[in-house]
C-alpha cells in the first residue's frame, strides 16, 4: 500500500483531477461566503447551530431513546447496530423478509462507511445509486472523493465519455443532454425497485422523522416509490426538535452549497398511513454506532457534532491539492482526518492526523465551529503516546526539549549546527542540503544559515559594554 | 509620561537565525519610545514539539518560558504569530493538571502581544517606518485564525509614503510549512507552497511581507530553491528601513 506521500505524489501529477479541483473549490467557498454574509445573523445562527449539537451530543443517550419512542409510535422500526456488520445484516434481512430484488438507494455517506452495496450486490440483489453523483461513481466503479459532491474529482468531458460507454449518449453531449441521459435511465430504476434505501442528514427525536435534503429530488423519489424505506442513521444526526432542525438546515444548506435551503428537504414520518395513497408501506430506521461511542466517550467528542456539510474540505489547502482519494478514507479532508480514527481507531489510520499544517482555515469554516486544529493535536498526542511517532522524531524533539531547558546547551548545539552546515552545498548564502530526514526540506527549499552570534549573544555583549 | 516597557520575546528562528531582524524589532520600537527588555536565556517556546504531539517535551520548554518570563514585568511583544498563540492558546492545554501552572500559564498569557497588534492596536502607531516599494502581504495562519489578528500589518503598511500594497490572491491559504509536517509530507507542502509563490509572483510586488519568520523561511527557501530572489521579509526588516 503506498504510503500517503505516495498517493498524494500521484494525485498532483493527475492533471484531470487537479483541473477538476481547480475549477470547483473556489465556487463552493465563494457559496458559502456570500450565502453567510447575506445572513444579517449569519454568526448567531451558527452559534445556535453550535449550542445544538453540543446539547444533542452531551445527552445523546436520552435523545435517541425519544427518537426511538416517537418513530415506533408513528408505526416506523427501528433497528440498533452496535458495527458495520451489523447493519448489513439488518439491511439484508428486511430485504429477504420482504421478497426485495431491486433497490434503489439515496446518497449516504454512512452506507459507504459500512460498504453496504457489495454485501447487497453479493446477496444477488440490484443496487442502483441514483444520486447523479453517485450514480456516475457506481457506473465508473469508482468512489465519492468528497462527502457532499461525491464526483468533485470528474470533469465534465469524462462525465459524458462515461455515459457514451454504458448510456449510448453522444461522446461530446453536454450537461442538459447528460442530465436527460441520467434521469431517463434512474426514472426506470425508481418504478421497478422494490426497496429504497436512504441516508439521513438528520432525525428528530422529537417526531421520529428522518430528514433528507437533496439537491435533485432523487431522494424523495427512493424514500416514497418503493414498498420499502430503510434509512441508515449515524446515532449522531439527531435534532431534539423540529425547531433545532430548522437552525441545523439554515446553517447546513449555506456551508454546503451555498444554498438558502436544499432544493428538496423531505420530513419523512412512518410508512404510509390507512388514508394516503403514497408512501412506502414500511419505514425501517437503522441506528449505526460503528465506533461512535469510541469518539463519545473520548477526548474527541466534538467531532460528533459534525453535521456535514463539507465546507471543511472546501477550505483545506491539503484537500485542495490532493483531492479526497489520497486519504484512502471514507471521509477526506480535515473532518476525514480526525472522524475517522476517532471513529475506527488510530493504529490503522495513524498517518491521517499528520496531514494538516494547523492552518486553522477548517475551524473557521465550520458551521458549528469544530476546532479541528485542536483535535489534530490531541490524535497527535496520542500517537506519540503509542509509540507511532518515526524514531528520528522521537530522538530529535527529546534531544532539542532537552537543550531548550538549558540555555548554554542550546546555545552550544546551535554552534555545533553552524559548524555542520560549512559542509552543504550552498545556494545565495543557504544550504541546499540537510542531513537525514531534514533532505526532505532541503529537495524543494533551501535552509537558511545559522547566524555568527545570535541576537541574545549580541544582546548580552552590547549590555555587558 | 513613563516609558511603555516590554519584554521581547525573541522567538527560537529569529534569535538564531535572523538575529538582524530581531534588532530590526528593537529598532522599530525603540523608535516609539518603547523600553525593550530581553529576559535572558531565552530558547524556544515549545511549539514544534507540541505540534507534533510530543506534549511532556513541550511542557517542559513551556515550564523554561515561564520561568522567564512570569515575574518580568510589562507586554510580552513576540514578532512571530504562530509562537504568540503558541503561549496565549496552548500552554493551557499543558498545564490542564497543574492548577498552579496554569495561573501562571494565565497571567503570561494575557501579557503576550504580536508586534504588528501591539503597535498599532496598543501603540496605537499608524506609521512606523518603512521605504516606499510595491508590497503584497501574506497573513500567517495563526496570527489571524488563532489570534484572530486581521489588519495591523497592513494598516501599517498602508502608512509607508508612497508604498503601494498589492492584494495577494487566495491571501489567507496557508504557505505549507506547517512545521514538521514540511519534512513528514513534503509533496503536499511543497505545492501548497508552489501555490503560494505563484500567487506572490502574479502580484509582481517587490516584496512579500509576513509576521512570521517560519513562513518567511518557508516561501524563501522556495524561491532559493528554484533560483529566484527571496524577496519575503518580516515586517519588522520592512518598518526598521527608512
């Protein structure tokens, strides 16, 4: 497995994904800023947002035990899953229990966390995705490279290159010609499955509804044609009340898309009752902890308040240059890099807290105003802590903490460093060369010459005249 | 009136590195009447170790400042943005088992100013020196993110006679130093500061200011590399020039 050196090197040498990048991060940042900025209480709301999650997350036990009560009173079942295992095996078994082969599914971030579709495709069923998005990435047998616009990383030329393959558009149809190519092939797919299958931005504990916002009308489709809703629901979407939803999607659509409000946003309150002619006849909810009450009980429970949005990634210098593929996470970008070993553990995904300068431009992006910078710290912490901190590390930062509590040894080392670096190559008075992992530096950048004296020795001098 | 006295704290890159700007900070406060103090036996504040999750190394570091710092009297002035929020933000986090620590971790903390904030938001300075040139500016991460220090610098840039200041494109986008993570990921680093220098370049600004000397070294150490002129400076070199 290439390290992620490797996979970012990769990346930045894939021009179509760097023109695809260039050509859409800066218009979902602009969004935000002037969706924000045409808010007269843009910041109080996200303070609103804030205080919401916080409170949600802080009681998240009581919460989903409301949410538990109202949608079984609204005639919906709801299933709890402690792993990703277990949440297949449910999906499955609705499945089987209701006779279903074709199922058509919403985008869903949490149902690629639990890689739901290949148990479904090795189960025999047909899995159609029918966010465009998602629906281009399932073609392409590809995957989302961020959580909000799953096909960030295509450009349209591939888009159609794509559909002329599979969909017999013409090779060089443009958009409104490739969105008529999608629908006409999804609008079959909603009419023959037997199963929809939906993520949840949020659920209210208050009403038992799921909540989804879509931007194509996809997921209302999924959640009202098929016999069947299952809506896969992270324990920690919850908002209390319809009132907290309605701060939580001010704030979610702007951070988003830049967006007043997604185009559809679909309350949806059990199955179809004896007097409507439409709906599903049964509406399952599958509460997935998948690790979450890991981050809960930890230092890193602020991350839970996350409802996303993707605005971090939109934000992130790192994410803006690589992508989302170079993480090889579910979740990219700052939120990736903290949510997924808060969620699964930090051995395995030991290398993804490192990939921040602190810049601090994803806290400042956050709706609910995560420190991410902070949590980036505490991971780091920890993986020193564990012992994954590279031995040249280890020795270097103990060696210079050591010298830095003892001035005239701190002093002596930057003499013994000044000596050293006569020996580099040189290039306008700096080195182009340091010793050992410090080449790293010195293959793009040069370093800079230690001074004759410092200025706390010319200091010393000129007060001792 | 007495003279405002300050404690300098000199920060690791500057006292070894760039001892000529340090005295270029003197020189520009100096020039305010301001008395300048310099706690002797000065090191490094603690923060690459606490950037990369080394947090006992980092106390201790953390323990020496203090020391020096505590019972010295007057504004701590540090002409870096990253070290200021370094003591004002994060020693906290260190001592947040130490009750006694962390009283003193606050009384210092409340002390330490950023040179461009403490001339013009506590001096009150608009014009500190400086020569006239086509300048761009890059705002440090965690001068304004961390600090939330957004405008001294180019107010007094902006009072150079006759200077003329260029907007740098996507100014606020971080240069890639990020301390080790410059060593750990290089080739991210490295086009994020591709990016930068491309940036500064379009601005055709003669030079690049900064209120920190780890960017500084950064973008310069970028533009040496690919054999053009380092024309980033610290705003200290830039107002101590007149």
């Amino acid at each position: 497995m290439p390290d992620l050196n490797q996979r970012a090197s990769i990346a930045l040498q894939d021009a179509t994904l760097q023109q695809a990048l260039n050509r859409t991060m800066e218009h979902f940042v602009q969004g935000r800023l002037q969706a924000f900025a045409a808010l007269p209480h843009g910041e109080a709301l996200r303070d609103q947002a804030r205080r919401i999650r916080a409170h949600t997350i802080a009681h998240l036990d009581e919460h989903l035990l409301a949410l538990e009560r109202s949608a079984q009173a609204n005639g919906t079942q709801v299933h709890w899953a402690a792993d990703a295992a277990a949440a297949r095996k449910i999906v499955l078994k609705i499945a089987r229990e209701n006779d279903v082969r074709r199922i058509v599914k919403s985008k869903s971030m949490l149902t690629e966390e639990i890689e739901l579709n290949a148990t479904l495709e090795r189960a025999g069923l047909d899995v159609l995705e029918t966010d465009l998005g998602e629906f281009i990435v399932q073609l392409a047998h590809d995957h989302p490279s961020h959580i909000i616009a799953p096909v960030v990383h295509w450009r349209v030329e591939d888009v159609a290159k794509l559909f002329h393959q599979h969909l017999g558009s013409p090779l060089d149809a443009d958009i409104p010609q490739l969105l008529a190519t999608a629908r006409s092939a999804l609008r079959e797919g909603f009419l023959q499955a037997d199963m929809g299958v939906s993520g949840a931005n949020f659920a209210v504990a208050e009403t038992g509804s799921v909540v989804l916002v879509t931007n194509e009308g996809n997921g209302r489709f999924v959640t009202t044609t098929p016999r069947i809703h299952v809506a896969l629901v992270g324990i920690e979407r919850i908002a209390p009340t319809l009132r907290d939803l309605g701060t939580l999607l001010q704030v979610l659509a702007r951070s988003a898309t830049g967006q007043a409000l997604s185009v559809y946003t679909s309350i949806i309150t059990g199955p179809r009752r004896s007097i409507e002619e439409d709906g599903p006849e049964q509406v399952h909810i599958i509460l997935v902890d998948n690790g979450r009450t890991r981050a809960l009980a930890g230092d890193l429970a602020e991350i839970l308040y996350c409802i996303r949005c993707g605005a971090c990634l939109n934000v992130c210098p790192v994410y803006h240059n690589i992508g989302g593929h170079a993480y090889d996470s579910v979740y990219p970008g700052p939120i990736g890099i903290v949510v997924t070993p808060a969620i699964g553990g930090l051995a395995p995904w030991r290398e993804l807290p490192q990939a921040s300068t602190l810049c601090g431009a994803c806290v400042e992006a956050c709706p609910v105003r995560i420190d991410i910078p902070r949590m980036l710290l505490k991971l780091r912490a920890q993986s020193v802590a564990e012992g994954y901190a590279p031995g040249w590390l280890q020795k270097g930062v103990r060696l210079y903490a050591r010298a830095a509590t003892h001035p005239r040894l701190f002093r002596w080392a930057a003499r013994l460093a000044r000596i050293a670096q006569w020996f580099a190559p040189r290039s306008q008075g700096w080195s182009r060369r340091l010793p050992g992992p410090l080449a790293a530096w010195t293959k793009t950048r040069a370093f800079p010459p230690l001074a004759g004296a410092s200025f706390s020795e010319q200091w010393e001098k000129r007060s001792h005249q | 009136m007495s003279r405002v006295r300050v404690q300098f704290f000199i920060t690791c890159l500057l006292d070894h590195l760039y001892p000529h700007i340090a005295q270029d900070v003197v020189t520009v406060l100096e020039r305010q009447g301001v008395l300048v103090e310099v706690p002797a036996g000065q090191t490094c504040c603690g923060q690459p170790a606490f950037n990369s999750g080394f947090w006992a190394e980092a106390a201790s570091m953390a323990r020496h400042f203090l020391d020096l710092f505590a019972d010295a009297e007057g504004p701590i002035v540090c002409p870096s943005g990253s070290c200021a929020a370094m003591v004002k933000h994060h020693y906290r986090d260190l001592f947040a088992d130490e009750p006694e620590q962390l009283a003193r971790v606050e009384a210092v903390a409340a002390r330490v100013r950023e040179f461009s904030q403490f001339l013009v938001e506590d001096l009150g300075v608009e014009h500190a020196g400086g020569r006239r040139a086509r300048y761009t500016y890059h705002p440090s991460c965690h001068l304004t993110r961390e600090l939330g220090v957004r405008g001294p610098a180019e107010t007094l840039l902006d009072h150079i006679p006759g200077a003329q200041r260029v907007p740098l494109p996507e100014a606020e986008a971080c240069c890639g130093f990020g301390g080790f993570f410059a060593v750990k990921l290089p080739v991210i680093s490295s086009a994020m500061m591709n990016r930068k220098l491309a940036n500064i370049e379009a601005t055709k600004a003669d030079v690049c200011v900064v209120c920190d000397a780890s960017c500084m070294t950064h973008m310069n150490g970028g533009l040496i590399a690919q054999g053009k002129s380092p024309i980033v400076k610290h705003l200290a070199e830039v107002l101590a020039e007149s």
